[in-house]
C-alpha cells in the first residue's frame, strides 16, 4: 500500500461544471460509505461546484455494469467505482476483483470516458480499515484526486487536438 496520497491538483479549467458519477457496492457498508464520504468532500474540495450523482448497486460485480450504463450517457465528466471486497477462504474474491477491474477497464476505453477504480480489494477488515476510514491516507481522497487529474490530462488532449 502507498504511504502517500498523490497531492491536490487544482480546478480544471473547462467551461463546464465538472459532473461525476458514483457507483458504489452496498456490500460492506461501513468500509464503502467512508469511501463515498471521503471522495465527495475531496471533490467539493478541489471545485466547490462538481455535481455529484451516487448510484448504489448490491455489489462489487454489478458495479460494471452501471458505470457501462451511464457512460454510454454522456453525461458524467468521469465515473468513479468505490467497493470493498474481503478475501475469503476461496478464490471467489480474486475472481470478482479481477472481472470488476477489467470490465471497468472497457467501460473507459469503449466510452472515452475516465474511470477511477477504487474497488478494493483485500485480504482483511485491518486493511479495509486502513483504505477506507484513515483520514490521512484514503482511498476515497485518492479516488477523487485522480478523477481531476484525469480531467485535466483529457483537458490537455483536447487542447493540443484543436491547437493544430
């Protein structure tokens, strides 16, 4: 795990309000809501007028599936998945995992849209503790932080396609 969350970057520069869409498991939900917490505040953080939309889906397997649904909307200047997937004793948990990251994977790549994919997934409730409930080093903090980054650098893409 990373002992350092990736610096605040500032406001994109778009003319228009940054909209993201949150899809997040209602499986574990305490670990999951922290997440959703801290990635809202983060993203209030970095530009007070993001819209927010919070989709809840059962779980970390379904979480593709709706973030395919509102990519092919349009709508959303980024999609961000948040879950918590505890291993068990069977390898049903690395299965999930690895299907969520690749669908997620494709979602982006088909729409062209950024996915930030905080789907966690680890070996206990210690380390979902670390993730989710630490103030200082969140992966909801580190979530939002990306998405923004992500905006920018699409940002920067468009502008070096029209500059030429």
């Amino acid at each position: 795990m990373s002992t350092k969350l990736p610096t605040r970057p500032a406001k994109v520069l778009a003319p228009s309000t940054p909209r993201f869409a949150i899809v997040a498991s209602e499986y574990n939900p305490d670990f999951v809501q922290a997440l959703i917490n801290h990635t809202c505040k983060e993203l209030y953080a970095i530009d007070e007028t993001s819209v927010i939309e919070l989709f809840g889906v059962p779980g970390a397997f379904e979480i593709p599936l709706v973030a395919e649904m509102i990519a092919a909307q349009r709508r959303h200047s980024a999609i961000i998945a948040l879950g918590v997937i505890l291993q068990g004793r069977t390898k049903h948990a690395e299965f999930v995992g690895a299907s969520v990251t690749d669908s997620l994977q494709q979602v982006a790549l088909r729409h062209v849209v950024p996915v930030i994919h905080e789907v966690l997934l680890v070996a206990n409730e210690d380390e979902a503790r670390e993730r989710c409930l630490d103030k200082e080093l969140n992966r909801g903090i580190e979530a939002a932080r990306a998405a923004f980054a992500m905006l920018r650098v699409r940002e920067e893409v468009q502008r070096k396609k029209t500059s030429r």
